[in-house]
C-alpha cells in the first residue's frame, strides 16, 4: 500500500489522541471551524480492502493530528506490477521482451482532506463514519 500526504497548512500538530472521524463526500459536515492539514491519498495493492485503505487514511490522519478527514472519495487507478525474472540476473537474449515480466491491474484509491478542529469537543460524536 502506498501513503501519499501534501501538507496544505504550515501549521503542524502532535499525533491525535483519538480516532479521526470519516465523513465521505457528500456527508454533511459538522459546523464547526477547522484548518484544513493535509489531503491525504491512499493507494491499494491488487486485492487491498476498502476497510485496510480507511484504517491506513485514519492512521495517517491521526499521526498528523487530524480530528477528521473530510470528502472522502473512492477510485481506481491502474497499476503496473513487475516480476524479477531470470533475465533481470542474467542479460537478456535479444528476444526478450521487458513487458513479459509486467502485469498491471485496478488498484483502490481512497482521497481525503485531514482537519483539526479549532474546538474538537464542539463536534458531536453522532457525526462520526457516516457515508455511503
């Protein structure tokens, strides 16, 4: 699996106490200020779950200090998976070709903007993995 975070906010904030809340997008948001820290983008092996994607976005989001993490959205992207083969060992024969050892397949993608609340216990819990 492979985590990707752009920091949108120089702030930065010890690891949060707490389990970031999930809204997905299209979830009515809280109404409560908060300072956007990262869009956070989790990227699946062949076979990954929604459910190992979400617990790898709120493990990240809570490292960062993050309350919660906000338009939550699935894709897909395709990804290449490459073999080691004897020919990366020995030089390859002229007839080898390099793709035969690559197979790509449809990987899970979970987005989300991490944020922090500027007064967390004003956000009522009922709001909390709501979504599809």
């Amino acid at each position: 699996m492979k985590t990707d975070t752009t920091f949108v906010s120089a702030q930065r904030f010890p690891a949060a106490v707490d389990e970031p809340r999930v809204f997905f997008d299209g979830t009515p948001l809280p109404e409560a200020e908060y300072t956007q820290l990262a869009f956070i983008e989790v990227t699946g092996r062949d076979g990954s779950s929604t459910g190992e994607l979400l617990q790898r976005l709120t493990d990240r989001a809570k490292a960062i200090g993050a309350d919660a993490v906000i338009g939550v959205r699935k894709g897909h992207r395709t990804r290449t998976r490459e073999y080691v083969s004897v020919a990366d060992i020995v030089p390859p024969s002229a007839d080898h070709d390099p793709d035969e050892d690559k197979e790509e397949y449809e990987a899970s993608v979970l987005t989300g903007v991490a944020v922090r609340y500027a007064e967390p216990a004003s956000v009522p819990e009922s709001s909390a993995q709501t979504g599809p």
